[in-house]
C-alpha cells in the first residue's frame, strides 16, 4: 500500500545558485524500506528536509495515503505521520529521554503540572512495542552514540510517525552499533512503518533496503529494487563525470622535500581503522576525499593543529606542528582555509579590510597598521584578485556564501607560506570562480607550495590532486597516483565502503 508519494519536487537556493533538487519524484510504501543514496551534494538531505517540512519546495507535490500535503511546517508533516530522524540531533541534551519524547505534547495533571510519571509510562511502552532498549529515565547527555539514534528514532514514533526518515543515521555509529540500529529498523519494518533512509554509504543498505533511488546532481539516476544493483553499477551511478584530466601544468611542477609529514594517525579509535601516515611534498597536490562522518573534519583537525588526533604526531616544516605558536603557523607556515568558513575562517562582525589583511602582522610597520591608505590598497589588491562584489567597508555578515569563499582564497592563496592547507576550496563558487580557484591552486603548486586538498568532491579531486586518497570511517581506505577519470568508479565504490581497502 502506497503511504508517501513525491511528485516532481524542485528547490533552488539563490545564495548558492544551486539547484538542490530538480524534479525528483519516488514513492515508500508501508513497511518499505527505500534507501535514498548519492554522494554529497546530490540533494539528499534537502528531499529529506522537504518532505519533513523543514523547508518549502519550489514547486512539485507531495500526497500522505493518497491525499495532497500542504505542509506548514515540521508539526504540519508530524500531524501528517511524517516524522524525521536528522543527522545532527533534535534533542534536548539536559532532558531524560521521555522528556525529550513529551517536549510540545507534555502530559497534564491538575491542569497545569508536567504528569512525569504518565510521560515516564509512555516512554516504556513505546520502547516495549517495538523492541527498544533504552531506560526512559536515562538524561540524553549520557547516553552512548547508538542509544541517542534510538532516542531520536523513539522521538518520531511518539509524534505519529508512520513514515521515518532517517538521514546520515550510522555516521557516528560504529559497525556494531550499525547492526543493532539495522535490526530495529527491520522491526519497524514489520510492524508496517514505511522508511526513507537517506545515506552515502551504499554497502550498508543493500542489505537493509527493498529499494534504491540513487540521486545525482539533484535529479534520480536510478530507482530500482535493491536486488537488481550491482556494486559496481551501483558506484558508477553514484559518480559524477570526472574531469577531463589533470591540467597540463602538472608537468612543470618540480616535487621537493617533504613539507607535510603526519605519521601513525588514528583520527577516532571508536571505528577502530588502522593507524595510518600521510606526506605532501614541496611542489605537489595531495588529495584526500571523504564523505560526511568518514572522519575529514578531524583529519582537518589535526593537520591544522586544532585537535590532537587520537594517535600519531603531526609535523611540519620539520617542526612538530604542537610546538609551534599558532600566529607563526598561519603567518608565516600555512595557508588554511577551512571549512567552516564562518566560524574558522572570518571575523563575521569585521569588516571586508579587516578580514582581508587579517594576516598581514608580519610585513606592516606600524605605521602601515594606522594608515587608512596602506590597509586600503593592500585589501584592494587582494580583494580585486578574486572579484569581490562589494565595497571594502561592508561588514563580512552581509557577503553572499559565494563572496566569503572568494574573501578566504583572496586572502590565503596570495601569499607563498610552505604548507596550504585546503578544505572544500570552491564550495559556494560559480562554474567561473572555480576555474579560477583551480588555477591559482596549481600554481600555487607550481611555485613549490605543499598543498593539501581535503574535499568531498571527486570532480575536484581529480582536477587537482596529483596523488589522490580516500577516508572511510577515518581509515585511509585509498591511497594512490590521480588516474583521472578511470578512476572515478574506485574511488567512489572506496568512499562508500562497497569495496574494502
């Protein structure tokens, strides 16, 4: 029986000029479980975001049993029986957990008390029905990785939920605790709940899900049971044509010494991955590829030395990046632009100027520091080499996402520090702003910088990176010479963990 339908759904964000989703349509019946698959980027999360309510579409439709949803936001989809399950969790972490499950629908008593015990009872009986084990009184700060996703999961029930989405639900799961979230979703299954599993990680689902809709680039490359799959086939409509090849200006690149030495790395020992070593050598592009909850974020971390990975030192320059004073690092060892550019990378509440000659203490005089001239013509300069469209005395809160990334590359890439640091360099760039992103990047190279490129997109892996690897479950699953477009299916099927390392 036909419980969710979607119709040609459509989402464009302006700021980005993305176009997340374009005419996706799928259907979950009851006690179906669709897994919904695609590299990062593809538009998964946005779909599940829609049909929750969290975000409006542009235009399509959506029908509940057959009738038309006009959603009005989360508690509309709830009444809907639509509950989700979000990667990053909903709940309160200072409540127990049949608190979080009564939050907004709080059993009364004498008209105005919280009826604890009452919220307490429905929390066990909810747990007893479908099997979960997890104490209602438990406060969710304490509570292990795998016991929030049940509690996350207990949440949607509790408001109605006969359709769950669950996006990204294993990425802070180890195996283990995989296996025991897979056997209460088939439980839920069989009591004829319908589920949309979104997830990047397609060697999981095939033995959970009855069907597969891969998306790419927002649109569905594939909607097929899940038997029907192949690995193989199954990475190669996950992957997105490859760049041509690596620009012809690799051949002038002359390769040095060792720049970058990170030695016997154990980013997060839950996942038990083997320890693993990396080196970036003066001259050369390094590419490394995860996807979400595949550890990037620590590695990133740890090169950047913000976090002490769990095992293995870090060293650069010959220097133990621990001993190092964080001003010396980024003025004059590393350029690093970080993912999370609003928070690492920008001061939001300074100005354009300020931001841009942020790192400029070692080369301005004092004088330089007081002179309105001097700052300007140095912020012009460098705001003018990625065409900044706004006025310098803008504050940095007001920049389109596009802007900010062009602010970060102006102000990274212009000076030649030994080490580069580059974390989802063209995220938010139009077609043009990353060609040009690109080709500052291999020249940056090319004057015998060591950069190191950390993204989730396989496009621009293989555009830059002379050797290229992968991370799955924060082990180096990868590690090898830039094929170029042959080896796109590889390492795909490595991101996602449908062949071992």
């Amino acid at each position: 029986m036909e419980l969710l339908a979607v119709r040609r759904i459509e989402k464009y964000f302006p700021a980005t000029k993305t176009l997340a989703n374009a005419g996706i349509s799928l259907r979950v019946d009851s006690g179906e479980i669709r897994a919904v698959v695609g590299e990062n980027g593809a538009g998964k999360s946005t779909l599940a975001r829609i049909i929750a309510g969290i975000i409006e579409a542009d235009s399509g439709e959506m029908a509940m049993r057959g009738k038309i949803l006009r959603f009005g936001g989360v508690r509309a989809a709830e009444r809907a029986g639509i509950g989700i399950v979000p990667q990053h969790s909903f709940l309160a972490a200072d409540l127990s957990v049949a608190e979080n499950l009564a939050l907004g629908r709080e059993p009364i008593k004498a008209g105005i008390f919280l009826d604890r015990r009452r919220a307490d009872l429905e929390a066990a009986e909810l747990a007893a029905e479908f099997g979960f084990h997890l104490d209602p009184e438990a406060i969710v700060r304490d509570l292990a990785p795998a016991e929030r996703r049940q509690a996350d999961i207990m949440r949607a029930l509790a408001r109605g939920g006969d359709l769950l989405i669950l996006d990204e639900p294993t990425s802070l799961l180890t195996g283990s605790e995989t296996e025991g979230l897979f056997a209460l979703l088939r439980r839920l299954s069989e009591a004829g709940k319908g589920i949309l599993y979104i997830t990047h990680r397609v060697a999981e689902v095939r033995s959970l899900a009855r069907s597969i809709t891969v998306l790419r680039g927002g649109k569905v490359a594939a909607d097929l049971p899940a038997g029907e799959l192949e690995e193989c086939e199954l990475s190669g409509l996950m992957a997105r044509a490859a760049a041509s090849a690596i620009d012809d200006e690799t051949e002038d690149r002359k390769v040095g010494r060792p720049v970058l030495e990170a030695k016997g790395l154990v980013l997060d020992p839950r996942f038990e991955a083997k320890p693993f070593s990396l080196e970036v050598r003066a001259g050369e592009i390094v590419g490394i590829a995860a996807l979400a909850g595949n550890g990037l974020d620590r590695l990133e971390d740890a090169i950047a030395g913000l976090r002490r990975p769990a095992l293995g030192n870090v060293r650069i320059d010959g220097k133990s990046i621990a001993s190092i004073p964080r001003n010396q690092l980024r003025s004059r060892l590393m350029s690093y632009v970080p993912a999370a550019r609003d928070t690492r990378g920008l001061a939001l509440g300074s100005s354009l100027l300020d931001n841009l000659i942020a790192l400029e203490r070692d080369t301005f005089h004092a004088f330089d520091w007081m002179s309105r001239v001097v700052r300007g013509a140095v912020a012009e300069r460098l705001s003018s080499s990625f065409k900044i469209e706004a006025e310098l005395s803008a504050q940095t809160a007001f920049l389109s996402g596009g802007n900010r990334q062009r602010l970060l590359l102006s102000r990274e890439l212009d000076r030649s520090r030994p080490f580069a640091l580059l974390v989802e360099p063209t995220q938010g760039l139009d077609v043009a702003a990353q060609e040009d992103a690109a080709s500052r990047i291999r020249a940056l190279a090319r004057s015998g910088v060591a950069v190191l490129l950390l993204t989730s997109n396989l496009d621009e892996l293989l555009l830059l990176a002379d050797r290229v690897g992968v991370l799955y479950r924060c082990g180096l699953a990868h590690f090898g010479e830039n094929e170029g477009g042959a080896s796109m299916s590889l390492l795909t099927a490595r991101m996602t963990g449908l062949v071992a390392a």
